[in-house]
C-alpha cells in the first residue's frame, strides 16, 4: 500500500468533481492510499498572488505546514499529492522558493507563527497525480488491471500548462511536449494522436476578462483536436476541462461553429479500462457528452441523471477558420491505424 | 524581497526586482522579444513582456503600471521556460499587479482582472476556500445582468450537471487562525 497526503483543491470538490470522484475510485485498484490533508485551504489559484504577493506564499505555506504536521500520532506522508494544476504549481512554487530564498522562508515563517505553525522548507515533496501514476505505481501494473481496454479509441492528450512548467523539480522532463499521458493512454489500449497543441494555454482565467481572447486559446485546441480526427481530449487540468468542456459551447456560439469533443479526466478513462462503473467514475457530468462514445466503443450506457444540455447535432465539424491546420483523411482511409 | 534587506530600491527596475520572490533576473534582459512570440494573449496586450521590460528600465513606472499587460498574462509560463535569460517573467508579471493594485492604477485600464483577482482574494479570506472559476462564472451571471442572455445555458448547466449550488462555500476550521497569518504577512509585506 502507498500511502500519500492528498491536496483535493476548490476545483476538484466543485466542477471537477469527476477528477476527484475517479480519483478515489482508483486506490483500491491500484493500491494506494490519498489521506487528504486536514483542512486545507484554498491554494490561491492565479489571483491571490495578484492581489497579494508576500501572503500568497503564506497561504500556500499554511497548506504545507499542515500537509508536514504528525497526524494521529504517526508521521506525515513524506509526498504531498495534488490532482489540480494550480493547486500543484502553487505548492510546489511555495516550497520551491522557501528553499532557494532563506529570506522569504524566515518571512512565510514569520507569517505562519501567527497561527501557531512552522513549515521547514523541503518537508514535504510535492508531486502531482500523474506523475505518481507513472512513477511509483508504473505502467506495468496499470496495465495489468486493464480489463475493458479502450480499443480504438482515438484520444489526444492535453496538458495545458502549470503541470509541464515549469516544473521546478524536473519531473515531466520536457516543459513542451511531455509524453506521459500518452504513454498511459496506451497502456489502456487506447490509440494516441500526435496533438501538437498539447501543452499550449486554454485560457486560463481569460474567459472571466475577455471573451475574444479566451475563445480564439479554446478554439484552437479544440479545432486542432477534431481535425487530427481526436474522439476525444483527456486532461489532467480542472481549470482546462472546466474551459474546453463548459466554454466550448460558448466558443461555439461566439465563432458560430459546431465542435462536439468531449474532454475528459485522464482519471476516468483509467478508471473506464479497468471496468469500473462509469457513473461512480463521474461521467455524465460533462457538458459536451461522452455518452455516444461509451455506447459506440464499448456498448455501455451512461444514464443521463440529470437534465442534459443539449449536444450540437452531428456531423460536428465546423467550416475551419483561422490557421490553416492540416486536415486528416476521413475515417476508413487509414487502415493500417490499429 | 531578496534583496529588500538592502538599502532602499533607486529606481523603479530596483523595486520591482526586490518585490519579486527568488531571484528575478530582470536585470538579465536581452529584449530579444521570445517573451512575446511565446505569449497565447500577446496579441491582446499594450505592451508585450519585452517592451514593458524596457519601460520598466526607463523607469516610466505610470506607463508600466497602467498597461494592461500583466493582468492579460494567463500564467502558462511559456515565456518563463523559453526566456534564454531565465527571466523569472510570470512572477515578476505578479509583482507588477500589486503594484499596480497598490497604487491605484488598474482601474485605467478598464479590464475586469483586477476586479475579478480582489473578488477571489475576498472569497479566499471569508471562506478559506474559493468560488472556482465554475462558480466565478455564477458570480457573473448574478452580478452582470447583461450577460445572462448568453450565459444562461452555461449557467443552467453548471447547476444541474455539476450539481453546484447556490449557498456559501464551506468554511474551513482554521479560519481565524488563516487569517492571522494572512494579516501578519501583509503587515510584513508594508513595512519592506
């Protein structure tokens, strides 16, 4: 059993709900254990730190202290574990600088001696799920527990950003073009399109500040997903599922197009291929539907728990605008393709 | 804040070195301008990241703090990773919004990111926990009317499928005490 901390973040116990439910639903499959840590507090996203610089760090400092702290008599989980990107860069930023500047690690400290706490720089090292997955669990017993294998499912890997960069502790190797994901992804039997745009922004906070800016980052990935003819976009991102997933029916609108790619946790799908219900795994709360999916690859229905908002009609390709990408061949011509 | 031990910044590139946590490398700058070519939101920027760079070594401090921007920067770190100066450019982006909130600045510009950042400072500091970006949309649809036309199936949708709702998030335990350390590192952060 590998026993870890675990940072849930807002976004997981809200609108990523899925990511935290096929989270948890994967630990006995795989033999682990996420203890959340004990009432942590909002890692202060892209905002905080806006707002107020020297406390943001103090904010993320109180997570980490607490992550550090003993708990029932037994010592903390050396590894502080979090699924959300922000949340991850956050702590791992904070802990990354106490360490590299003892003078902002004696104020973080300072601060933090005003709630009875202390964080030693380096206590706990922060990591983030998939680098986990990949790292501690492997692919090999991943494999091994796969008994739906998701054949023929055309799947494009997508980062976003604060996972592969910058990556202050050099565990994704290329802040680019990291390669984990699909190398997961194929361990589920799934087929891997290059997806260039695999770690460019999703626009992060921009759909709260501006709409044309917001929608042009989300159509790109979303057009470039459909044209490299992706069944779907798996992520690792709550804000990035949030943005492609609940936007993309608002970029639609905005570029009067008719994309239809779902976006789905990288979690769901593992937890999908090793035959877990898909309801207990949070499918069905995503906006743009993975339902046909499921049905066409592997003949299981979703029930719709919930008033569906309805899904663009189908053929979902939308005329193409802005750069011009390479177009794939329809579906048939490719026959060499597993 | 490395160097905030030292004696008082001269200039405006001084203040904004000491203000960014670890060392920034400002100063390192080549105004090569792979800042900019990096950038997903460059295109909508007044100034890119090289020349507000530039700016900020002629010290014209109003200019830099009403550019819009460091509030356009999605914190994707591109321009971070790339820089061949490992110009710590994300986190100074971050120095110059406080500055920018501290001296009253943002508001010419007429962006709502400012807006939006004090509203989840707000949230962080009421609840311990934040309205996300999911509830952030709510807290759109509630307070600018006028977009509730168009966001209203998005919004509709957020309630039923992700089954959010509309109370208060939950406070955490420790709030007084989370408060406490908020409060000491402002205090500290004014007296640099």
């Amino acid at each position: 059993m590998s026993k870890y901390s675990f940072y849930p973040g807002c976004s997981m116990e809200s609108s990523a709900r899925a990511y935290l439910d096929s989270t948890l639903a994967l630990q006995s499959s795989l033999d682990l254990q996420l203890d959340e840590v004990k009432d942590w507090n909002c890692c202060g996203a892209t905002e905080y730190a806006a707002t107020h610089l020297l406390p943001s760090y103090a904010l993320v400092g109180r997570n980490l202290a607490l992550a550090a702290q003993p708990s029932h008599g037994a010592p903390a989980a050396p590894t502080l574990v979090a699924g959300c990107s922000a949340c991850y860069l956050n702590l791992a930023k904070t802990d990354y600088y106490m360490r590299q500047s003892g003078d902002l690690a004696e104020r973080v400290n300072t601060a933090l001696a005003a709630g009875g706490l202390h964080y030693q720089p380096g206590a706990v090292k922060v990591r983030h799920l998939l680098d986990i997955l990949i790292n501690d669990i492997g692919l090999a017993q991943i494999k091994a527990k796969v008994t739906r294998p998701l054949k023929g499912w055309r799947v494009a890997a997508y980062y976003g950003c604060q996972v592969p960069r910058p990556d202050y502790d050099h565990r994704f190797q290329n802040a680019e073009y990291p390669m984990q994901m699909e190398q997961l992804m194929q361990a589920l039997g799934a087929t891997v399109i290059d997806f260039p745009l695999k770690t460019h922004c999703c626009g992060g906070h921009m759909t709260q500040i501006s709409e044309a800016t917001s929608y042009e980052l989300i159509r790109r990935l979303i057009q470039g997903a459909d044209q490299y003819r992706a069944d779907l976009l798996v992520t690792l991102c709550p804000m990035c599922q949030l943005n492609l997933d609940a936007y993309q029916v608002e970029m639609n609108k905005f570029f009067k197009t008719s994309y239809h790619v779902p976006v789905i946790f990288f979690t769901q799908l593992i937890g999908l291929a090793f035959g877990i219900d898909p309801v207990q795994l949070g499918f069905g709360r995503e906006f743009i539907s993975a339902s046909a999916l499921l049905k066409d690859k592997l003949g299981v229905d979703v029930p719709v728990a919930e008033e569906a908002v309805a899904a663009p009609p189908r053929p979902r390709r939308g005329q193409p605008e802005g750069l011009p990408m390479p177009r794939m061949p329809r579906s048939g011509q490719l026959g060499q393709e597993e | 804040m490395t160097t905030q031990a030292a004696e008082r910044p001269k200039n405006f590139l001084e203040e904004v070195i000491a203000a960014t946590p670890g060392e920034s490398r400002l100063e390192m700058c080549i105004q090569c301008g792979t800042c900019g070519g990096s950038c997903p939101s460059g295109g909508d920027m007044d100034h890119t990241p090289r020349a507000l760079f530039a700016m900020i070594r002629a010290d014209m401090r109003n200019e830099v703090l009403r550019s819009n921007t460091p509030w356009y920067c999605v914190s994707c770190y591109f321009c971070t990773v790339r820089c061949p100066q490992e110009v710590h450019i994300t986190d100074i982006m971050y120095a110059l919004k406080n500055f920018a909130i501290r001296a009253k600045l943002y508001e010419e510009n007429k962006n709502p990111a400012a807006g939006l950042s004090e509203t989840f400072t707000d949230q962080v500091e009421r609840y311990g926990r934040s309205f996300e970006f999911g509830l952030a949309t709510r807290h759109n649809l509630k307070f600018h009317p006028s977009k509730l036309a168009g966001m209203a199936s998005l919004g509709w949708g957020m309630l039923t499928k992700r089954q959010l709702d509309w109370r208060e998030p939950k406070k955490i335990d420790g709030l007084a005490q989370l408060n406490a350390i908020l409060e000491r590192a402002k205090t500290l952060e004014e007296a640099a």
